[in-house]
C-alpha cells in the first residue's frame, strides 16, 4: 500500500477520526485544489465507499486576481469530474483585513472558518470539516508557537480533531509524500506562487527556517510529530483535569481556597476556560494568565485586571469571578463600549467620545462641555471595540517606548487622589489606549490623516454655562 494511504488510515485510527466519518451523513471538504486538498478528496471518497455525501468548499480570497480566477475555476472542473458537489465564497480578505487592523493571514484563515461554518449550518444532520493540513504544516504552527514563547498546548501542534468537527485526515502525511503521491498518480493541482512570498511569517518560517532544519536532522517533520503525539497526551490529562474542576465547581464565581489548591498548570487551563465562559474570544497570552495567577497567589484584598475582549477578572474577599461589561471600582461602575459616531460616554464632569470629526456634536448632553483634549488615531490601528473604564490595580500603559504602571503616572503627575478613579481609562481589547492627559499608546498614532478612517478620541470636562437657567 501506498505510504500517503498507510498514513491517511493510521490517522483515521489513531485519532478517532473514522468512528467520526462512520457516525457523520456528510464531509465537507475544504478545497484550495492544491495537491494536499486533492489527495485528500481522492482518499476520502476511496475511504467512504460513496456511503457519505461529499461537498468541496472553495474560498476566493481576492488576493491573487487572475490566478486566484484560475484556482476557483479549475477547482469547479475538477469536483465535477469526481462527481461532488461544490460550493464558491469570493471574499475580498485585503479589504477585511485593512478595516479589521487584521493581518491578512489571519483574515484569510476567519473567512474560512467562517464560510465553513455557515455551510454545516445549512445541513440537518451530522456535517464533518475535512482540512487537508499536512505534517509539514504541522512543523511550521509547532516553530510557529515555539517563537511566540507558545505553552504546551502550542505546542501540540495542529489537532487531527478540533471541537468533534474539524478533521485533518492528512496530518501524518509529509508535503513530499503528498506531491510524490500526485506524481504517480498523474493528479494535477493548483500551485498558490504567494507561497514563497517570505513577507508572510508562515512562508519565512516554510522557506527559510524548516530547510535549515533539515541539515541537523534527517526528517524534522517526523521529529516534531513524535513530540506533538507525546506532548498532546500530557496536554490532554492536565486539560481533563481542569475540565473535572470545572464540571464539580461550575464557570461562575470560585471560591478562593479551592483555586489555590491547583497546581499552576491547571489552574491556568482553569483560567483559561472560565476567561472564554464569560465572553472572551481569544487565547489568553502567558503574560494575562501569569496576572490571574499571581492575584490569586499573592495579592490581598480587592483586585481587578483587564483582560482582552472586554473581559474583566476580579478577586474579591474570598471569592474569584470574571465578568464582560461589569468592573466595581470607586468611581466609573463597568465597562462601556464607546461607539465611532455615537452617543459619547457621560460621568459626572467629563465626557468621552470617539469621532469622525475633531469637534463632534454633542447636542445630547444636557449641559456645555468644553474639549479638553483631543488624540487621533486610525481604524486600523485600533484593536476591537473600544471602550471606556475606571482604572483598576495594574494597569499599565506603554509610550515612549517604556511600559509604565498607571498608579506610578498617577502620582508622578499629581493627580489627585479623589480624581483618579474618576478619570476615565479609554482601552481596545489589546488593553490601555489612551488616559486623557497622557500620550497615545505605543503603535496607535496614524501616519496620516486619511479621511473617514480617522478616529478622534475626544475628552470633555463640563462648564456649566453662566445663567444657564435664565
């Protein structure tokens, strides 16, 4: 037997994904027409005996004009000469990404996701996603993860099975098994030139660092799927753990005592589920889950932090709890989208907004604020929603360069300590934007003002008019 199909079945078996096939009325395949999404469509209708119903998805990025045309249309011809049915999404990922302030790896990988979601959605029974991400893949996430200082979940890798509905069949399989495969087999496939641009960090890391790999070792690829196997297997017990923990203690507020009692390896996949429980989207960074830990373990008394996606963790006597849209501080009481264009952010004597215009309109407001202070910055360098909080204890904030803690800015301007917690804290899910009085954050300054993807962020303070009532 061919080896692509030795390890096509090996994966199959090891990772449960044939009990998945055999208990699913349909596979939907995601279909590039490159040389590992067409084995894949060969082997998964070999596997199936034409017992499920097969549908190829194919995306359009938009991102290579004619060629991407191409793609999409040789992708059409050959699903109909399988006999499978195909479904089309043309999306234009630049422009998503330009106004998301998103990379276009990344945009291009949502929009996928995405569009096969909506498909499974489409169908009644049990729809299967068929990737075809290869070993090779594998090896550049795992160097991927590894750079960005990743944990032991990173480092597992990409999983043969993700939420009991993605599936990568082809995961043991090397990119040169897969080539060599069509080869014999006379498949012909799309090739994709961007893959050799090395501006993107997955081609740098597919060009440039895994051929250096190769003169140290004979086969990296192999190498690293050993490790991922062995490191899943740990990974998969230490998450159980947390899971068992949550199962007997729920997602809402903790008890104290009971957190402390975990070892930091669960207590951070603990950290992690009860994070996602209350809203967050994201995969929390070593530096927000040390946060936690270390206000768990060491602090006294009441502690807030700020997490990603409007998230907010809270420590409070003896119990731990995270919450979206509620912070208890003195002063401003929760967290407040503050939207471009819209009603601006009203406490007390000071007013927030975020505008379009450098003087916006506020005629919705009972009395007369003077501006203050205004900062500008773009669409694309804000990260998420913004919104408007109190500050709470470890805030920091960087400009200049230099990361500094909010209470030490605090104090070494003089604020006072009855306007502090009233002065309000303007943040987008990467954290602290801008403190009126304050320069922008590093990053978020525009090149250019450029139209309507201009945002001013507009600070307030309140003037009664004279006579106001006359």
């Amino acid at each position: 037997m061919d080896d692509v199909k030795i390890r096509f079945e090996k994966a199959l078996s090891d990772f449960g994904i044939g009990n998945l096939i055999d208990k699913a009325d349909r596979i939907i395949i995601g279909f590039s027409g490159g040389a590992d999404s067409r084995v894949l469509l060969l082997l998964l209708k070999e596997y199936t005996h034409e017992r499920k119903e097969i549908i190829c998805a194919h995306v359009n990025h938009m991102i290579r004009g004619e060629d991407a045309d191409r793609d999409e249309m040789n992708c059409v011809e050959w699903a109909n000469e399988y006999g499978v049915p195909i479904r089309i999404s043309r999306i234009d990922v630049p422009t998503i990404a330009k106004r998301e302030g998103k990379g276009i790896e990344e945009t291009a990988r949502n929009v996928r996701y995405g569009f096969f979601d909506s498909l499974v959605s489409e169908f009644n029974g049990v729809s299967l996603i068929a990737t075809a991400h290869n070993a090779d893949d594998n090896l550049e996430t795992v160097l991927f993860n590894l750079l960005r200082g990743s944990g032991t979940h990173g480092m597992t890798g990409i999983p043969p099975v993700r939420d009991g509905k993605y599936i990568r069949p082809l995961i043991l399989c090397s990119s040169s098994l897969i080539r060599d495969y069509c080869r014999k087999n006379g498949i012909s496939y799309n090739i994709d030139r961007t893959n050799t641009d090395t501006e993107y960090t997955r081609n740098y890391i597919r060009n440039r660092i895994v051929p250096l790999l190769g003169t140290i070792t004979n086969d990296p690829v192999d190498s690293v799927s050993r490790m991922c196997s062995i490191l899943r297997a740990d990974d998969d017990y230490i998450l159980s753990a947390a899971d068992s923990f949550i199962d007997k203690n729920g997602c809402g507020t903790q008890s104290l005592d009971k957190l402390l009692n975990l070892h930091n390896a669960v207590l951070s996949r603990v950290i992690e589920r009860l994070y996602r429980f209350a809203g967050g989207k994201r995969t929390l960074s070593k530096t927000h889950v040390d946060s936690v830990i270390d206000a768990i373990r060491n602090k006294k008394g009441t502690v807030f932090l700020s997490l990603p996606d409007g998230i907010f963790f809270t420590r409070s006597g003896e119990s731990v709890y995270f919450s979206i849209g509620r912070l208890h501080c003195d002063g401003i009481e929760g967290a407040f989208h503050l939207k471009v264009d819209g009603e601006p952010f009203v406490f007390g004597d000071v007013a927030v907004a975020a505008s379009t215009n450098p003087l916006p309109t506020l005629f919705l407001l009972e009395n007369i604020y003077n501006l203050s202070i205004h900062k500008l910055t773009n669409f694309d360098k804000i990260k998420g929603d913004i919104f408007i909080r109190g500050r709470v204890d470890g805030d920091s904030f960087r400009f200049g360069g230099i990361t500094r803690k909010v209470k030490k800015l605090f104090s070494e301007k003089k604020i006072p300590f009855d306007k502090r917690n009233r002065l309000p804290i303007i943040a987008d899910n990467d954290g602290i934007i801008w403190i009126p009085g304050f320069p922008l954050r590093d990053g978020v300054s525009p090149s250019s003002v450029n139209g309507n993807e201009s945002v001013w962020l507009c600070f307030y303070e309140k003037e009664l008019k004279k006579d106001f009532e006359r």
